[in-house]
C-alpha cells in the first residue's frame, strides 16, 4: 500500500494496453488505506473495467432478481407445520433478519454494528464477507469487516465477481449455509453483483441461509439488494473494477454524464430503497429528489430512504431505523394519491428499540388529512361523560348487598384509576407498583387500547414496555380506523370479561373520545371498571377518565403519522393552535391537566393555560398532573404518586 509524506504525493500503478499498442494504463494509488492488498491484486491496479461491462449491464437493467418475496410465506407456512407437530424435533425456519446500511463504512458505527451482533445472537458471530459489487477488492473488504475484525470475530470471504474466483457449489454452500452467521455484502455496483450471484446460484443459497437465522446485512449495494427494487448508480462509468484507472481515462464531464436507474433487487423486503438518501452523486443529483421523480414515474411500492449513517432493521415483517451516528435516520417517501406528481416524506424516528409492522411503517409518511382536524373542532362541544352516575351505581348496589342475609351476590368494586402524567411515566416503578397493586394480582392481563395515537405499534411498545417486562399477558384493542374494529362480542371478551388492567395510550383524546363513543367502546369501559378492572394511561390516556380535560387535540401535529405533518408544515404553522377544554368520560369530577409542568409546541405552559381556562369556565376544580406523577383514585379517595420522587 501507499504512504503519503505530505497527504498529496502517492504512488502509481503503470500496465501497457493490451489492446492498443504504444498505450499504457496508469492509476494513482489511495494513501487511505490502514493496511495493505495482495500485490497481484495492487499491479492490476491500473486496468480499468471494458466498455463492454457497462454495456453489459445495461443489458440487465430491466432483469428480474427477485428470489425471496415468497420468503414471508414459507416462515408462516414452516411454523404452522412446526406448531401441529407432537414432536417438537423439528425447527421452523426463523423470520429474515437484515441490517440494511446508507454506506458501507456505517458498518464501522457502534449503534449498527451492535445491532448486528444482537441480531446473530452471539458475542462473536462467524462472519461471511461478499465483495462481489465492489469487484472483490481487498481494500473494500478490510474496510467493511473492520469493527468486526477488531471485536475477534472469525471471517472467510467468498470471491464470485470473477469466473475463475467461484468455488464449487459444495464449498459455497458450506460457507453460506452451514458456516456464515452472519453475510456481509460490500458496496459497490449492485448490479454487477446481482447479474453474478444469479449466474451461479448464490442468490439461492443466500435465501436458504436467511432461513436458518443468517443475519444478511452491508451498506449501499449491500443494503439495496435485499430490497424488491432499488435505486442505484450501476450505470456510473466509473462504478466499475479498479475506478482509479477509470477516473484517470475520462474527462470531468465523462464522469459526471450518467443517470441513475431503479432495478430489481433480491425481494426480502418489499419496497424501494435507496441507500445515500442525505447525498448528491457525482452527476450533481441528490438522491432523494431523483427517488422521487422514479417513484413518480413507476410507484408500484413505496420507497425506504436510508441515510449514510444510518441503517434499517428488519426482522420477520418488522422494522425500524438505527441511527449510527445520532443524527442519520431512514425516511419513507410515498406517493400523494390525491395530488399527481407530488410525495410525501417522513423520517423514522431513531428511538424505537424494536420494530413495527412493515406495512404500518410504509404507511408512515401519509399525513392525516386536513378533514381529520375539522372533524375534531366539530366535536369541542360534546359530551362524551358516560360515568357520573358511577359512584351512585356502586352506592346503590353495596346497599342492596348489606341488606341481604346471604353474600353470594357481589357487589361491583369501586372504580380504580392510576391517571399518569404521560404515557412514558408507566414505565417508572412507583407508578406501575401501583397498577399492579390496584389489580390485584402479581401478572394482570394488560389490555392495550392505542386510538388516542391512531393504534401506532411504536406508541404500544412504549407504553407496555414495563408491563412485558414484567411479564404480563398483553393483547391490544384497535379501533382508530372503522376497518379494524372487532365485533361487540368480542370487544366485550377483551375489555369486560378478559382485561384486569385497561391502558389507554396518550395522544389526540379527542379523537379517541369520538371513537369510543362510536363504536360503544366507552360504555364496556364503564361496565369493566365496575368489575374491578383497573383503568390506567398517562396524557390523553389520563384525562379520558376525568369529567373535563385541559388538551392539545386541536395541534396541527396531533394527528395519525405526525411526523410526516412535521416534514410538511413550516414552524410558524406548528406552533400556531390553542389548548381546548373537552369533556371526558366523566369518572373524576374534575379537569385534568396533564403534562402540568411543560409547555405546549405554542409556547404556553399547560399551567398556566389551564389556569386561564379554569377561571373563564370554573364549573370543576382542576387538577395538574406532571408528566412524572400520577393522580391515583380508588372510589371516592385519591392521592398522588411520584414516579421520580
């Protein structure tokens, strides 16, 4: 390898053309590498790729590498089978798991290395390193298996872009299949690696591999091709073998005169990625705006960018971004299907510890419409209070029961309500200590009802993180959208005979007070917390249960996928909405104010709001709950609990 003096002198590789006499081949050689290539590979340093390799490729533009869209069913199908077997001697395949990077040195960040290792599940996991889109170069290797060399693991490379590199299929299959715990694609031209994989049967074997629990990862092509299609700068003349000599031959305007293109890619995950998301390539485009333009022209699915730093997770038909760097992430652009020629674009966030439904992420960039918000300030007015009469009701019935000589007939418990802050705050341990105290019992089936945040599965995860933890039963109640509603029958299995603990999710209450209301929702709840189900929730799923409730319904962000509302509107429009006093389910006579020690995206501090709010309309008293703390009610008494002290 080359070592600089001065960080711009550096050696050389000069070959004669073997195709015309008198010519030579010259190429300088990078002073970035740490370590050194074989010096065969170094002295064929300077031959540059044929114009017959692009042709070649552009020949393929249009070929079909699709091998694993199947690969969901044959996991469902496997495991059905496993599950109706007395003998549990045989093992379904596990689901795909994949690392898809922006770059292939993003394989270098600890948050995504980690990943991969987490996801091997070993400490050191056998490492099969695939250079084929970058030529088997070993200097694109070394980079790539860096981290993982330095943590000790064990690495092999199988060498396929040359005919006379490829082992027989018996040593491929070793590799792949029986050794590789995890398959490491370089960067590079993911074209020429589809054609050669292809060609020779490895994209097969690859697809065998993930059956068994291979992790499949890289960046950039290594990223791209495990995608159903991707966008890709194959076509770059200089995205060839040895691109110094190539970038040596041709003129500025040579290197910059190309397109990108979309192709086909091996199909484990359905949708477009396009890998460099937050760059420009050397044709002076960004990636992101010509992705769209091609989504435009052909939007048979959506497209996942993936910014340089960042990478995408997927495991089975789950999926979240990691960022490698704190600030990259992953992006999902979809087509506007009311507006031709327009998108929309949303980032995933980076906090997510565990992944959400593919197709609920994919669904992530599409806004609410402007009708949605309309549709709640229609409904500022009504009365949504189902449970003022409650403490009459439990009165009543004690009274009925202390008046019979036998006590086989029981009267129904008082109502038990842990009200939090905010919805993170069931994470803390005094505040969920007194939800399972209140139920009971030391494990409480948890029923988890997300319509105040649009029955988001990363919202879900957040707020029974504790409770699983635990080791709670959870099962989840979805009735944001009408199509997801189950029956009355079994709406009331779940929430009155099968639930010990309801937990409602923050969010827009509004909306989820319209929903209930709906669907009769609200009156099983009633029915419920007469059996003694505990009702717990922190924000939206707190002041639900108050009379009165002191909201943000109305913010322009508080919506399904606000994120993308986010990517959409300027800053002056986000923070242009009031705070609004709606009516709750009526269990606690009086208004709630959560998030009492925080402002809004307004400006205003929810107290001092509320405050304003409380003396134009002093029907109740208020009472502020900080995001921390919750307001923790059995019958007629209360009192609070710090979840921080």
């Amino acid at each position: 390898y080359a070592v600089s003096g001065d960080g711009e002198a550096t050696c050389h590789v000069v070959v004669p053309d073997e195709r015309n006499a008198g010519e030579t081949f010259s190429a300088p050689l990078p002073t970035t590498w740490n370590e050194g290539v074989p010096m065969e590979e170094l002295l064929d340093f300077a031959t540059p790729a044929t114009g017959e390799h692009l042709e070649a490729l552009e020949d393929h533009v249009d070929t079909d590498f699709v091998i694993a869209d199947d690969i969901q069913d044959i996991v469902n199908e496997a495991n059905t089978e496993i599950n109706s077997l007395v003998s549990g001697d045989d093992i379904a395949p596990t689901v795909p798991k994949i690392v898809a990077a922006g770059i292939g040195r993003a394989l270098q960040l600890k948050p995504i290395v980690d990943k991969v290792i987490e996801l091997s599940g070993v400490d050191l996991p056998k490492i099969l390193y695939i250079g084929t889109a970058s030529f088997d170069r070993s200097d694109k290797m070394l980079l790539n298996i860096k981290a993982f060399r330095d943590l000790g693991c064990e690495i092999r490379r199988l060498d396929v872009s040359e005919e006379e590199t490829v082992p027989s299929p018996k040593e491929m299959r070793e590799l792949v299949i029986d050794w590789a715990q995890v398959i490491l694609c370089s960067g590079g031209n993911t074209l020429h690696a589809l054609i050669r994989w292809k060609e020779i049967g490895l994209d097969l074997m690859i697809k065998e591999a993930s059956l068994k629990g291979t992790v499949l990862c890289g960046g950039s092509a290594g990223a791209g091709c495990w995608f159903s299609s991707l966008h890709t700068d194959s076509l770059r003349p200089d995205n060839t073998k040895n691109r110094e000599a190539v970038i040596n031959e041709l003129s500025e305007e040579e290197l910059e005169d190309w397109d990108y293109a979309k192709i086909s890619g091996l199909g484990f995950i359905d949708a477009m990625c396009v890998p460099h998301f937050d760059k420009s390539g050397t044709n002076g485009n960004a990636r992101s705006d010509d992705a769209e333009k091609i989504l435009l022209a052909n939007p048979t699915t959506p497209a996942i960018g993936v910014d340089e730093n960042a990478a995408l997770v997927v495991v089975g038909n789950d999926a979240y971004a990691v960022s490698g760097d704190g600030e990259a992430t992953c992006h999902v652009v979809v087509p506007d299907e009311r507006n031709a020629g327009e998108t929309f674009s949303a980032p995933l966030p980076t906090t997510w510890n565990e992944g959400v439904p593919m197709e609920e992420l994919l669904d992530f960039a599409t806004p609410a419409t402007g009708e949605h918000l309309e549709a709640l300030e229609d409904h500022v007015d009504t009365d949504f209070v189902i449970a003022d009469d409650i403490q009459d009701i439990v009165n009543e019935a004690n009274t009925e029961i202390n008046s019979l000589v036998s006590g086989d007939d029981i009267a129904p418990t008082v109502p038990k309500i842990v009200a939090a802050g905010i919805g993170r705050a069931l994470q803390l341990k005094p505040i969920v200590d007194k939800v399972i105290e209140l139920s009971g019992v030391d494990l409480p089936k948890i029923l988890y009802i997300g319509t105040a945040s649009f029955d988001r599965s990363d919202k879900m995860l957040l707020n029974i993180k504790a409770f699983r933890d635990l080791g709670c039963e959870i099962r989840r109640l979805d009735v944001s959208e009408e199509e997801t509603v189950p029956s009355p029958k079994e709406m009331r299995e779940l929430v009155i005979d099968w639930a010990q603990v309801i937990l409602c999710s923050g969010g827009n209450t509004l909306h989820a007070l319209i929903r209930w209301k709906e669907i009769g929702l609200d009156l099983m709840i009633k029915e419920a917390s007469l059996k003694g189900t505990v009702l717990c929730g922190g924000s939206a799923g707190a002041g639900c249960w108050f009379s009165s409730l002191h909201t943000d319904s109305l913010r322009p962000d508080n919506t399904k996928n606000r994120e993308a509302v986010i990517n959409e509107l300027s800053e002056e429009e986000l923070e242009d909405w009031d705070y609004a006093k709606i009516s709750g389910l009526g269990f606690i006579d009086a208004m709630c104010v959560p998030h009492f020690d925080k402002s809004g995206t307004n400006g205003n501090a929810r107290s001092d709001d509320a405050e304003k709010i409380l003396l134009a309309n002093p029907t109740t008293p208020a009472i502020g709950v900080d995001e921390n703390a919750a307001l923790v009610v059995v019958g007629n008494d209360a009192y609070a609990v710090s979840g921080d002290g």
